[in-house]
C-alpha cells in the first residue's frame, strides 16, 4: 500500500508558530477517503469538516485526544460515509 497526502491550506497557519501555511494528510491510497477527496480544494475539503482556522483545527483535534490527522480522517469519513 502507498501512501498519498492532501494538503489543507490555512491563510493564518503561520501566526501560530508555524512555517509553513498548510497541513499535510496522510492516507492510504486505497482508503475510500482519498476517492472521495483527491479531487477537492483545501477549501472545499476545510469546509467538509467544518473547519477555518489552524487554530480550531489544533484545538478540535487536542479535545478529542487525536493527532491532527487522525482527527481530519475521522471528520471526513463521518461526514462523506454518514447514513442518510
């Protein structure tokens, strides 16, 4: 299995500490969220999981004691996989 990354672009990423502006994504390219996904914009997916910020996302995802990827996976897969 490889492994492909999606990047979520946070205009304020770098008032934060950070360098960089973006997040990097980590997912198995036979995970069914990558279908969903590869096709879709930093903001389309940010929107997706109901976030803006950098700052929300570190924040969502310490409350739920998850690593940031962890955390945007399980957003995603709840919100493109939910029952009707």
């Amino acid at each position: 299995m490889s492994r492909v990354f999606i990047s979520l672009y946070f205009p304020n990423g770098d008032l934060h500490n950070r360098k960089k502006k973006d997040v990097t994504i980590s997912i198995n390219s036979e995970d069914i969220i990558y279908d969903k996904c590869k096709d879709l914009s930093s903001s389309e997916i940010k929107e997706i999981i109901g976030i803006e910020t950098y700052k929300e996302l570190i924040e969502r995802a310490k409350n739920e004691d998850r690593t940031v990827n962890n955390y945007v996976k399980s957003k995603l897969r709840k919100a493109l996989f939910k029952d009707p």
